[in-house]
C-alpha cells in the first residue's frame, strides 16, 4: 500500500552498481507452481506472478514493528524474501517512502535491493520489481520522477524496474507526474507505469493520457479486501476491467485481522489497534470463524482462504505483506487452487454486513 490510515496519522514525510534484474521470468524458468500462476500487468509485457509480496513493513518504525527496527527483524524480512523466492513468488512491491526519513529505521528499497543482491550471488533469480513515486507538495513537473526513480535505483542497486507507480495524486501537478511515466516508459528506465489510490475519474484521465503516447497503464494498486471493498463500489475494479488494467490489491488480508490472529482480547499492536478495535474485532468474528470453517474444507488456512477469494475476482493481483518466511510461505498456499463459486458468493454476503474500516482519503477525489 502506501501510507497508514484510519483514526491514526498518515505519514506523507516519510550509483547505480549495474546489477540489473529482468523484468519477465523466462519461459523456460522452472518454478514449483509453475507458468500457470503468472499474468502480465495490463497491457505490458511484464509478467508476475498472481500474488504477490508487498514490502510496506519492511524498515518501518511509524505503522509496523512496534516502532522499532532490529537485526533480528531484519533477518526475518530476508527470510521471506527467500522463502517467497523459493515458493515461486517472483513478484515484490516497495516504495521511496517505505521505512524512509521519520517514518523508518532504513528504506524498504534499500533492503529488497540488498536481498536481491545476495541472492543473486548465490543463484540467478527472476525479481520483478515495482516501485513507487510520492507525489509531494514540493515536486514539480515530469522532471521530478525521473529524479525520484534514479534515487530509487540507487537505493534498489538496479538500473531498471519492471513497474513504476504514482504512489498517490498529488495536489497539483499530476498531468506532469503522468507525462514523466511515459518519459521513464520511453527512456528505458523501466518496463511498465501505473498509479496508486487513483478513482476511477483520475484512473480514466491517466490512462487517456499515456494512450496517446502509446503507452499502456498497466495498474492500479488500490486498498481492496473481502471487508473493504470500495473499488467495487466507486468504479474503479469495472474500470480497470473494462480498460485492462490489473488491480493491485494492497492491504488484502486487512493488515491481519481476517487471518483469525487478531481477537476481541487481542487486537493487533501500534496503530492499527486503532482501526481494528476490540469493538470491530468482535462483529468480524462471525466471518472469521465462516472463512476458516470453508478453509478446512479445502485444506486451506483462513489467510489462503481470503487471498484465494481476491485472485477470484479475476484481474487482482494481492500483494500481502511479509514479514518473516512463514508469512510468505503460507502466502504462497493461496495460488494453485480456487475457491467455488458459492463459497466466493457466501463470503461476500456474510462480509457485506460489515461496517468496513476507513481507507486512503484520496482514493475517493
């Protein structure tokens, strides 16, 4: 995703080496789920796999981590990195502003930059990176992405990236944000653009714009769960449908409280003790206790469970975030199987009478 919200503050303040990592896993790639499990990005060529691995909590100290960073989180966020590599996830999401200046001990780019590399010296690997651009008060015009992407390869050790994304609209400025994604789209720099917590009206003006440059938007990645579900609701998942633009789906398990971990007696720690309170918690466990008596019938845990229904809802990509190897490797449990139709149908239903909890205010502009 992007920025914490809810009842707590969002915080919007946040040479090259010539390593290079190739956008589009090759087709003779052996992986343990297999090419059956990917899809391109829109109208790109790159191509991901059906979930993946979002990197939001990664060096961050303001949301995640119990305001605080150390080795041995440090070691865990490698691991899942690994352990996401070795499950046949190929696909990672990270930004400028993940754990960087206040809001975090160390970028988020830095360390998958640091984790691709000592992977790379170990064996050859297929990453796709994605990347975002914070669209701050300060910066201007087309000029400033390109300069904020350079800053990003420097700080991923990459002289590309597959997926370069607006992380937000800004406030003003936004055609020139626009126009420098088709420059880094023209330029080389990399593979495929999208946007982030984009509406549907701002979604459409976007794609309108890189079109006549030739240029597909490849996605929107936009806060979208099986309790939030305001894409359906504002236009933008039939937009992106109609258009062919993958749907990012950031937040997919509800940042833990649809996994069964989080109870009335135990909400999650930080700031997301604020959004998910005792009170939400208790209304939620119906559903809860519905997603993993369905699991059972499949083998499947209530997290495979909730992403498996995402990826249901055909051109979603979840991007769960991992932060330690059994994080990941469940993750990775959701591909390769699909729920019924009923079950898909059931959840919706019982989810539907769920206040949902509050989501990024500008996806609503």
């Amino acid at each position: 995703m992007a920025l914490q919200v809810g009842g707590t503050s969002f915080g919007l303040f946040h040479r090259n080496s010539g390593l290079r990592i190739r956008a589009v896993a090759s087709e003779s790639a052996t992986t343990s789920r297999g090419e059956e499990n990917k899809v391109k990005l829109g109208g790109s060529e790159v191509k991901v796999t059906k979930l993946g691995i979002g990197a939001w909590a990664w060096g961050d100290t303001s949301y995640w981590n119990d305001f605080q960073w150390d080795d041995r989180k440090l070691k865990a966020a490698k691991e899942a990195f690994d352990a996401s590599i070795d499950g046949g996830i190929n696909f990672f999401d990270t930004a400028e502003v993940y754990g960087a200046g206040i809001t975090g001990a160390i970028c988020s780019e830095t360390l998958l930059g640091r984790f691709i590399k000592e992977r790379q010296n170990k064996d050859q690997v297929e990453v796709a990176v994605a990347t975002k651009f914070a669209a701050l008060p300060w910066r201007f015009g087309r000029g400033s992405v390109l300069s904020a992407l350079k800053d990003s390869f420097s700080r991923l050790g990459l002289s590309s990236v597959d997926l370069y994304q607006l992380h937000w609209p800004g406030i003003w400025g936004n055609e020139g944000y626009i126009d420098g994604l088709g420059d880094a789209v023209e330029q080389g720099l990399v593979k495929a653009v999208g946007v982030s917590n984009y509406s549907e009206k701002r979604l459409r003006d976007a794609y309108d714009q890189l079109k006549k440059r030739g240029i597909p938007l490849a996605s929107n990645q936009v806060n979208y769960s099986l309790i939030y579900r305001n894409p359906e609701d504002n236009g933008v998942k039939a937009a992106c449908d109609e258009l062919g633009i993958t749907l990012i789906a950031y937040s997919p398990i509800a940042q833990g409280a649809l996994t069964g971990k989080y109870t009335p007696v135990n909400p999650p720690t930080g700031p997301r003790g604020l959004i998910y309170t005792p009170e939400f918690l208790a209304k939620l466990q119906p559903l809860v206790s519905r997603i993993k008596e369905i699991g059972e019938n499949y083998g499947k845990t209530p997290t495979q469970v909730v992403l498996n229904w995402l990826i249901c809802q055909d051109n979603v990509v979840p991007i769960p975030g991992a932060k330690n190897a059994e994080q990941a490797t469940e993750f990775i449990g959701a591909l390769g199987w699909s729920l019924a139709d009923r079950d898909v149908e059931e959840l919706r239903s019982l989810a539907s009478q769920i206040r949902p909890v509050i989501g990024f205010p500008v996806e609503k502009l």
